[in-house]
C-alpha cells in the first residue's frame, strides 16, 4: 500500500485546511448526519458546538482524547414513561417466577404485582422495590443474567407503541451519537438504570461498547464452581449512579470529566453541573417533553423523570433545551 | 482526497491476504516491536497468541471489539520491591503533613512513620494503613489529590534507582503494550492500587487513558462549593480491587471478559483464572521474579507480590511465565 510520507503529508494540509478555512462548509455537509432534528435553534447550537471543539485553531478546540460526552438513558435516549423499562422487565420477571414461589400470592409486594395493583406496589416503597430487585436481579451469574435480559428484550412489548423497547429509542438521539462519534467523541452512557440491564444491548442499538456504560449496580461474588469461574450477582445495592451519584460514577468509571452531557430530569443535574462548570468548552443538553401526540407531555408534575430544578438550572446556565414537539422531525424510526 | 470504492476493495483485498496468506511472515516483521524480548518461548507465545487470533480466517480470531487485555500494575508494568510505590507515597505524605500535625510525633501510626519504625509500623496493621490512607488520599477535592500525586512523582526518587518512579517501569512490557494496541487490543491497567494514584501519569507513561484504568478506590461526595462543582474525596474504603476482587472490578467497568491477562502475583491469581478458563482462545502471563540484579528476585517467600499460588496454577492452567532474567533483554529504559 502506498502511503508515501509526501502523500501525507498533503492529506494532513488538506485535513486542516478543511477545517479550519471551510469550517462553514464542512458543518453544513454534516448537518446532513442529523436529519430527523428540525432546523433551528437547537440542532445549530449542537452543531456550532461540535464545530467550535473539533476545528483545528480553534481557541475551543477540544484534542479527541478529551473529548467525553456522557448521556443519560431513561427520557434522554429511550422512552421512560408511563414506567421505566427497566421496572417492567422485573414485574414480568415476578409473573414469570410466581409459579416456583406460592408463597408470594400472598406477600407484598409480590402479591401487588401479581394482582396488578399498582397502588399497593408504590405503598410498598423502596423496601419493597429493593425486595423485588433482589429476587428478579441477583441469585444467578452474571452470564445467566445477560441471557434473561436478552431474552426478555425478544419478547416484552410497550403497552402503548406495541413494540419491543429497543425500538422505543429517539432516533433524533441515534443520529446525535453517531454525529458525536464522526466528530471525535468517546460516549458513555451515565444512567440511574442497572448497567448490566443496558450493557446487552447498548452496542447494538446506540454503538455503545460495555465498557462505556455507566450505571447503577448491585455486588457481585467471584466463586470458582467445578472449576469454572463465575461472577455471582448478590442482593445487596452496589452503586446508585443517579443525582449526585453520576459525577461520582462519572469520576469513578471515567475518570474525567466530560466536554458535553445530555439528560432530561432531575436525575442529570448534578451531571450536567459536574459537565459544564468545569470551565473551557462545555455544552449541556436537556430533552424537554413536550410532544404527547408522538411521545410524553410531561416535566414538573411527574414522577417518572421529573424535570424542575434541572429546568429552571437550564436557563441559569444557558444549557440547551430540546423542545421534542418542535426541534424533532420524528420521534421514533418507525414514525 | 480520492478513496473510490474500487481503490478500498483493492485495499481491503491486500489487508486480508496479508494476515492470511502471509501471517508468518507478518509475524516476523512484528517480531521488531518487542526489541527487549530475547528470543525463546516466551516471546513466541506471546507472538503466537496475537497472531492467531488476529489473523482473519484463522480458528482462533477475535474481533477487533472483544480484544480485551488486563494488566496488573505493580510488578507487572513497574517496580514492587521493596514497597509498593504508593506506600513510598503515602509515607512521603504523612512526612509533609506532619509539621501540621504535631500530635502525630507520639500517635501510632503516624509516628511510626516519623520514626522511620517499619516494624511498629507493620504491627500497626491493616488499620495502620487505613489511617494513614485516610490523612494521606481523603480530605481534598479530586483535583486537588491529582495535583499532589503529579507534583510527588516528579520530586520523588527510587532508593535503589535513584530515579523517579515513572522510569521504574518495565521496558519489555512497554513495547507489549504497544505491541497489543496495535494488534486491535484495548489494554486495561487492573490493579489493587489507587485507581486515581495511577491515572495522572497511566496515560503518559502507559498510553492507557484514564477510562481504562480500573483500582481500588475510595468514597467521593459530589458537593456544590461556590457555585463551583466539586468532588471531595472521604475516608472511606468504595472497592478493594485484588484477588477476587478483580474479576469483580474487571465486570463492573469493562462489562466483559478479557481475552488475555498479564498479573505476577497471588493477587492477580482470579483475574488470570477469570480471563483464561472462559472457552474460546485465552492468554495469560506471569512475570516471575527471577532477576536479582538488574531488579529483584522474589516469589514464593516474600510479602510484597507473593507469588505462589498463581505459580502453580499457571503450571495447571499452561499460562506463560516470563522468567525475568532470560526472557527480558533489559528491564528498564535506562539499563
């Protein structure tokens, strides 16, 4: 393969020159790379951001090694309401294991997921959403685990959409990744869900390797079984990566800070001030719900991925704010 | 810049009759990226293992996204002997520190350590050590602690070497790691040391960023100060990431199983067991001890990396032991 020291050095002139002298032409020939975003606001300030951190002589430029973007999941990539997907993985689980334990018809909160009693299922509270965790995500290896999730994720539907869950991802927030990729961007994903609950399908649906997964976990054991090593899952919290624990597992799985950080509720705003209060270059992202036709109308009132102070902080410090309704062209592939 | 199709499939062609057709002679042509490797069957094990496994076609390949390597940091990238460097740090510390604490002169373990006293300071024990980690890694923000350590490493000298630590490193395992990245690796330091004593200088020195560093770890508190967010690091142990506890470190922030594990001690014993007996093709390596001149001889008998039941285990489990003095032509950059 030719690949003289001439022609590269040409191909490195032509790199610059592009970016720098045709920075206009190269951000409008990338705005192409996000076509499901409306043009306006929005889409121009994660554009001119992008462009600004990754034009060589820049006074922003941002080295590709530096550059980290961190995302939240549930409400910021994929569908969260009327409950998060990950709660309706363990009530299914519940059903499924209802047969081998008798017992639970009559014991809260087995007996309110079993009975569909939703009310009787938030009286429970933590403790009892703890309990349910424990017997749907430990007691088994890691390797059984991956295997349950996956095959749930086959099979479980959206009661709304229809759909299996990996469907039920923005495909506006697909483009933006695979833009932040193009430009340079290493991207994790920094949520308050179970990381080995993401992690089977993160790769295929977002090009989000494992290991660029952040999220909350419980203790694993390392046994040696018949002389094969496994990881067993415990019922015991590990790690709650949401509010002020994502700049801790940010700090923790990272190890740096990022330049940009995307989320949509009071969950991401200790995430996005970690992000963008570091001085330098710095751009915060807030999905703001608006679009019931399409998708979910909801911020202050809910309870599932309230935004309120995480709002009101956008305007505070100038974060950008998507208006779902009117910055996306479509909410979903399928739409 | 010209990249017709017909130009990348004429390309592609050649990449994939090269790592087949002429997977030897690539092989030797490699051979010149591990200089401080003599000649023998530790180095042709190593060669042989990537090239199986990257060589399209072959039995054995492993695609670029699952070539996953862990390595042990102290005394497997650099010196152990005779403490581990982040002791020598810590007591450093406890020296600068004591003019502001002047009840440390008659308070153990503190003045131990003032008294130069190694052996009141081993009868301190494990709760020594915690008391001495806590005065020494907590009561500051991250970047406060970053800046000590980097400010540490530039001023302090080995007692043997007379130079700085940084330097300690093993020259053979310097090319093995960049040997491995450019064989589609993603090398991963996983070490019972402090996860954020080695990322100021792993990059550097190592070429792993800091995403890929996985320790031991203590709390951190995300905390509001001024306006101005910070992490503020607490006396608390998070994680010990040793022995068993490395598989465990290895899925919680990797997310999937190496394929190759580079230890040299009892501690790296579940690390190389979890990596190795998984199915599929596996390598592991030991780095024996065996070089009293150029840098230490120990193994069985010593506190510091014992190496004694990961010594018979590599013999069970064919893992390849790098015999210090005859496998390596020097040790450090400087010899």
């Amino acid at each position: 393969m030719s690949n003289s020291p001439d022609r590269r050095t040409t191909m490195k002139f032509m790199l610059a020159t592009t970016s720098v002298g045709l920075g206009g032409m190269a951000a409008q020939a990338q705005s192409d790379l996000l076509p499901s975003w409306n043009e306006g606001a929005t889409k121009q300030a994660i554009m001119s951001f992008v462009a600004r951190v990754t034009a060589h002589g820049s006074r922003d430029f941002v080295p590709v090694d530096q550059r980290i973007a961190t995302f939240d999941n549930d409400g910021t990539l994929w569908v969260e309401q009327p409950m998060y997907v990950q709660l309706a993985f363990i009530l299914d689980r519940v059903r499924a294991l209802a047969s081998q334990n008798p017992d639970w018809r009559s014991k809260q909160p087995f007996q309110a997921v079993l009975d569909g009693d939703m009310k009787a299922l938030a009286a429970s509270g933590e403790k009892g959403l703890v309990e349910l965790m424990a017997v749907t995500h430990a007691g088994m290896t890691t390797e059984e685990f991956l295997k349950i999730v996956s095959d749930w994720l086959t099979t479980a539907r959206d009661p709304r959409f229809k759909r299996p869950y990996v469907e039920l991802v923005y495909q506006p927030m697909i483009e933006l990744l695979a833009y932040m990729r193009a430009s340079g961007f290493k991207s994790f994903i920094v949520s308050g869900g179970g990381i080995e609950f993401m992690r089977p399908w993160a790769e295929r649906v977002y090009g989000i390797p494992p290991e660029q997964v952040v999220g909350s976990s419980i203790k694993t054991r390392f046994e040696m079984r018949d002389g094969t090593p496994t990881l067993f899952r415990l019922p015991e919290i590990n790690f709650i990566d949401d509010k002020a624990g994502k700049p801790v597992g940010i700090n923790e799985h990272i190890g740096r800070r990022p330049v940009a950080a995307f989320g949509n509720s009071d969950g991401d705003l200790e995430m996005l001030q970690w992000t963008t209060l570091g001085g330098g270059p710095r751009f915060g992202l807030i999905v703001h719900h608006t679009d019931a036709e399409r998708e979910y109308l909801y911020d202050r009132q809910t309870h599932v991925g309230r935004l309120d102070k995480a709002l009101d902080a956008a305007t505070l410090n100038e974060w950008t704010v998507v208006d779902m309704k009117n910055d996306w062209k479509r909410v979903f592939a399928f739409q």
